[in-house]
C-alpha cells in the first residue's frame, strides 16, 4: 500500500508573538491550514491581521512560537540553519511589491542572480534556465534591456522570473500588484496564473479582491485567525466552463 503524499505545507494550531522590550504582541493564533503541491492560494485580511507574518513563517522567512509548521511532512523545527539556508536559496522564492531589481542591471543579470547562489545548479545550465524564466513572464525581447527602462508591469514580471529561475517548490507573492495601475497588476497576475497552470504552487498575500480572485483559494485572516478558507468562486466558475467547452 503507497504511503499518502504529506501536503506540501501544513500548520497546526500555529501560534506567533513578538516579544519586544519584554511586551508580548501576539500575531497570529491557532492557524491550521494544509496546502498541496500545485495551488494557488491568496492569503487575504487587513493591515494587521496577521497576513505577512503567516506568509513569512511559511517562507522560512520568520518562525513560529507555538504550534507545529511541517514542510513536505518535516517538522521544521528540526531544521537546523544549514538546513533553513538551503531551502531558502533553493525550495522557495519571493516576489515583492518594491520589486528589489538592481537598476543599472539588465533584465537577463537580473534574473541570473539567484543561479550565482545555487548549491547544485551548474554554471552550464545557467543561461538557458535565465532565458527560459524571461520567456516564461514574455519578456524575452527585453532580456537585454536595464531594469531602469522598464514599466512597473515589467518590472514585476521580471521579478516573478527570478523567483522562478531556481524552479522552486513554491513562489510566494507579497502584494505583487500593490504599485501598479490595473493593466498592468492584470498583466502580473496573468503571467502567476500561467504559472501556476503549468504546475507550480503560488501563494499570494493580497488585502485586494480583485487580485485575490485570480488564485483558486483563498484564505482569510482576521486579527490573527483564519476565518475562513475557500475556493474561489470566479476562478471555479471559470475553470468548469472551459471543462464544459
């Protein structure tokens, strides 16, 4: 009999405070949520519901202080820093809002940089991957283009390339469209959305429902709790009517 695949990320009664001049400010409380390979999840509430630092956590960005955060069915508080460094540089990958590209830097070196990190990528692989992340986000005929003469659109996208260069397990997204006009983030949320299509896991924080509508569940958060997890209705009714054609 197969053993069943542990989900891909998985809390349970997680728990976060801040501890700050020995006054506790609790964050987050009670949270247990599993997500499988291949999702794609907004994470959505208000400023200070406790969002970015649930988002953090499961980025191994920051840790928890109660409760259980298991990775591919690993408790991560086994996990010691060499551990943590590499799956950082090698199982996950970020997109910011501020975009955090080097200006005087093409968008091909840009999106090289994580490569010159890797532990396991070899350099004979690294042009193609880069090429073939900048095709993937349809910005190949900017590949030799400044990051400085790009739109915020493609600034974006650019970023999402890099975090797709290392083929990681998951691609986090904080407020990806939160600098930009609304051609532009529908641009950005396209290109995750094919992402995600061809199989790669996103997990997006995002207080807009416009964007949030984009990702095919949504969990939302509340002063520190999960009040609810769905799935989303117009990304739902979308995929049954292309099932239907």
């Amino acid at each position: 009999m197969t053993a069943m695949t542990p989900p891909l990320l998985e809390t349970r009664s997680l728990g976060k405070i801040y501890l700050n001049d020995d006054v506790e400010t609790p964050v987050l409380f009670d949270v247990s949520l599993a997500i499988t390979k291949g999702e794609f999840v907004a994470i959505m509430g208000p400023s200070g519901s406790g969002k970015s630092t649930l988002m953090h956590i499961l980025g191994f960005l920051d840790t928890h202080t109660s409760g259980d955060f298991l990775f591919q069915g690993e408790q991560t508080q086994a996990f010691d820093d060499d551990a943590l460094a590499r799956i950082r540089a090698t199982r996950v990958s970020f997109v910011f809002q501020a975009f955090n590209l080097l200006p005087r830097t093409t968008v091909f070196d840009n999106v090289l940089l994580p490569l010159l990190y890797h532990p396991t990528i070899p350099t004979s692989e690294r042009e193609a991957r880069t090429n073939k992340a900048i095709a993937a986000v349809g910005l190949t005929d900017r590949a030799t283009f400044f990051s400085s003469q790009l739109s915020g659109g493609q600034k974006q996208r650019v970023a999402i390339a890099r975090a797709l260069v290392t083929d990681p397990e998951v691609i986090f997204a904080d407020e990806p469209t939160g600098n930009l006009d609304s051609a532009s983030g529908a641009a950005v949320m396209e290109a995750l959305q094919k992402l995600n299509d061809a199989g790669h896991t996103i997990i997006l924080v995002t207080h807009e429902s416009e964007t949030a509508a984009h990702a095919k569940r949504i969990i939302r958060l509340h002063d520190g709790r999960v009040v609810e997890d769905t799935t989303s209705f117009k990304r739902r009714v979308a995929n049954e009517n292309t099932k239907l054609k």
